[in-house]
C-alpha cells in the first residue's frame, strides 16, 4: 500500500512543505494594512472615559494654576535659619477660593489654608503643626528652606502643553487631568463597530433545548463581552448554520453595519469550515494557518473591504486568537495604537517540552511565585479559561521549560481584561 500519509500522533507537528504564517509576521500583516477607520466627535468631558482620543490635549490653564500652598500653616517670604524664630501675624488669612487681599510685609507671616494661592510677599510656607501660635504672632525652630510646602505654578502641567497624546483610551485618570487645564469637551473616535456572528449547525443558543450533538453558544457571549470591555460597539449577529448561501448573506449583512467581524467556527478545512472557503473563494483571504496553538486555522480576510477574523471554533482558540491578534487590530481600527500585551518573566512551576515551529500559550496563573499551567491543553477546555489569569506565551522554536527556568507571562490584564 502506498500513497497514505504517515500517521501524525501530534496533530501539531509542522508537516513537511507546509509553511505557515509565524505570529509575528501575521501581526506585522495587520499592523501594516490597518489603520483608523471611526469617525471624530466631540463629547462632554463626563462621557469621555474608556473613549479614544481623537486629538492631541492640549492645556489651556496650567495645574496649578497659580502658586500655592500644599499644607494648612503660616506662609512668610524666605528661607530661615536654624534656631528659634519668631514672626508678627498679619490680620486675615488666606484660604483655598478665596485669596488674601494685600501684601504681607517682609518679616510678617499670614494664616494660609492648603490650596490657597500665595499672598503677595508670601514664597514659604510652615506647618502649622511645627508652630506655637498666639493672635499675634508664630514661633518656630528653623531651617526652613524658600519654597518649602509650596507648589509652583504649571509644576505639574503647563497651559500650552499636551497633556494626553491621540489615540489614547481614556482613564478615569485622564478625565481628572483634562478637567484640571479647562477641558470640558473632548475629540474622540466613534466607537468601532464589531460584527460577532457564531457559525456551524451544532451550536445552540443559551435557554434552549440542545439535542444530542448540539452544543450552546459558547463563543458569542465572551467575544461580545470582550468587545463591550475594550470599548468597542459589538453588534450582535446571531449564529448562522453550515450553509454558504446564508453565512454569504450574513457577512455582507456584517459588513454593512460594522467596521469589523469576528466569527468562529468553520475556520479550518473541513467539509463544512466555510468561513475559510468563502474567504479564499471570494480571492479575500489574507493568512489562513498561523503558526500558534491554540488557533492555527485563523483566517484573516477582508470581506467586501471589511476586516474579518475568522476565529477557530474552540473557545480557548477562539479567545486566544482574539486576543493575540484581534485585539491590538481592533485597536488600530478604533484609532488607538497598536497594543501590544506587557508580558514579565516569572520562574516557572511546570515542565514542557515544546517542538519547533509555532508559538504556544497556555492557560496560566501565578501562585506563590511561580506560574502553574493548567492541566489540560485541549482547547475545547472551557473551565481552564476561567481558572487562568493569564498566558504564558512560549517562543517559536523548540523549548523545554524546567520548573524554575523563566517563562513569559501575560497577565489578563496585559490584554486590557
Ligand atoms: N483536519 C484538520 N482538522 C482540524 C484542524 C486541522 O488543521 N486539520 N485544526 C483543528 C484545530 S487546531 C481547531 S482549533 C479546530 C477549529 O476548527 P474550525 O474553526 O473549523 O471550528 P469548527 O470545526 O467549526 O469547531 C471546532 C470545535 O469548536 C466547537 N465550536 C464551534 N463554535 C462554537 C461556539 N460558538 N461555541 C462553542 N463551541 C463551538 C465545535 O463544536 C467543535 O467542537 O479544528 C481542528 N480540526
Ligand atoms: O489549536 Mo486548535 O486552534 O486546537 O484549538
């Protein structure tokens, strides 16, 4: 007998001839061909969080404003010695909101709140703890040196300045600094539209009845819930059975109303994958087999112009995939820059060995400082996604980790989770 190829105990051998896409070059694809496509709109600073920034912000006040003082005390003009001091108040005080009016004479002090803009002829301020005070007058012990407890104006940021550049996802923090140099409206991107659909004749919906053989839903909730995280419109659209006429329909549906698609299932090259076949019938395949596991059958295409990645049916594939490579694209898309995960070297509590020629992840935590991997590989393992908290990322070529030796981990939250 002749002519059947040899029996491949791992599936997951490069087989001879076949060249498949390193992950690098694949990103390198997405990162070279893909760029902004939202809108610019203006929205009140309270809506801006979790928005792209669709402009450079630029302070129109500094922070702060005008010199101040950054404790409650006594403020006067110059340093002072060691040894005792003593010094006439001015009447009055100055007080966050509300400044001293008039000058305060060489050798005076005046009462000063924390916040409160300096007085005229006031450059340094004491602790009202370090002072014995009267009506009249404080004494304290020096040094002290000009300038003490008090903030320059434009210390932090001065008017003119950028404070954030574009294409920056806005933080609560963010919010706080354009507030401070007197933004209250803000240049951000339309939030991008991202098409989920499900395909293949076994999947179910949640809540219903599943018969023999069907399986529910598993992908759509967490590739909507990902979207929704990372501040993307996800535009539901539904599961679509193993039929090229409706997928056909479904995606050019996808395409009309979103700016992007994720799909899974029917990504590699059986009989019924028909997201890859559609994508190489329509000339619109881009890369299809990416040298990673999980998700070596992701196709990445473009449908009638629109990015589509077509994800792997098994969930851990498909969440995988949609981080490693969906997710920094997306990214461009929505007018951010380019994500890439902040990954750090954690000694490892496990052994692997690993073959050349494609990049792994594993489902990772960290305990007691090392990360343990979960069990089972199988990507059809929904429960090691849950009890992860992150990746390990193993090179392209051969390894083999011994516990102790360094292994990359990606946090969840290194991929915005
Ligand atoms: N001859 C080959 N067979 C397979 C290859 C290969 O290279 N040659 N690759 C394997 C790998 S790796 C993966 S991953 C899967 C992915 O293939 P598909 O994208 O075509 O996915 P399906 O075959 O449609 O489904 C795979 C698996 O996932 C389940 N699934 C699908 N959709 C969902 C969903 N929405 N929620 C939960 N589970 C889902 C589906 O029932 C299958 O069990 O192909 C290997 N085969
Ligand atoms: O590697 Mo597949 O991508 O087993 O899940």
């Amino acid at each position: 007998m002749t002519g059947a190829p040899p029996l491949k105990n791992d599936c997951f051998a490069l087989p001879p001839g076949i060249d498949w896409t390193p992950v690098d070059e694949a990103l390198a694809l997405l990162r070279d061909r893909l760029g902004p496509v939202t809108a610019v709109e203006r929205v009140p600073l309270a809506q801006a969080a979790g928005r792209v920034l669709a402009e450079e912000a630029v302070a129109l006040r500094s922070n702060p404003p005008q010199p101040n003082t950054a404790v409650d005390g006594y403020g006067f003009a110059g340093a002072r010695d060691e040894g005792e001091h003593r010094l006439p108040l001015v009447a009055g005080r100055a007080a966050a909101g509300v400044p001293f009016a008039g000058a305060v004479p060489a050798g005076h002090a005046v009462r000063v709140l924390t916040g409160a803009a300096l007085p005229e002829g006031v450059d340094t301020v004491i602790l009202q703890e370090d002072v014995a005070a009267s009506p009249e007058a404080i004494a304290f012990h020096g040094p002290l040196k000009q300038g003490a407890n008090t903030r320059r104006a434009g210390e932090d940021v001065t008017a003119g300045a950028v404070a954030l550049t574009a294409g920056r996802v806005l933080t609560p923090a963010d919010l706080a600094l354009m507030a401070a140099v007197g933004l209250d409206r803000v240049a951000v991107r339309a939030r991008l539209r991202v098409a989920v659909l499900s395909t293949g004749d076994e999947v179910v919906e949640p809540g219903q009845a599943a018969g023999p053989g069907q399986i529910y839903d598993a992908n759509r909730p967490m590739l909507l819930a990902l979207l929704a995280r990372w501040g993307f419109e996800a535009v539901d659209m539904g599961r679509v059975p193993d039929d090229r006429a409706a997928l056909r329909a479904r995606l050019d549906a996808a395409a009309q109303g979103a700016e992007a698609i994720l799909t899974s299932g029917g990504a590699s090259a059986g009989d019924e994958d028909h997201v890859s076949a559609l994508l190489t019938e329509a000339g619109a395949m881009q890369e299809w087999r990416i040298a990673v596991k999980p998700g070596r059958p992701l196709a990445l295409g473009l449908w009638d112009g629109t990015p589509v990645f077509g994800l792997p049916g098994n969930p851990v594939a498909a969440l995988v995939c949609t981080l490693v490579f969906a997710r920094p694209a997306l990214g461009l898309l929505a007018g951010q820059g380019w994500a890439a995960p902040q990954g750090f070297e954690v000694p490892a509590g496990f052994e692997k060995r690993k073959k050349p020629g494609r990049r792994e992840y594993l489902r990772a935590r960290i305990r007691e400082g090392r990360v343990e991997v979960f069990a089972s590989e199988g990507s059809g393992r929904i429960s090691g996604l849950s009890w992860a908290e992150g990746l390990v990322e193993l090179p392209d070529g051969a390894v083999h980790v011994r516990p102790g030796d360094p292994v990359r981990f990606l946090p969840w939250g290194s991929f915005g989770l």
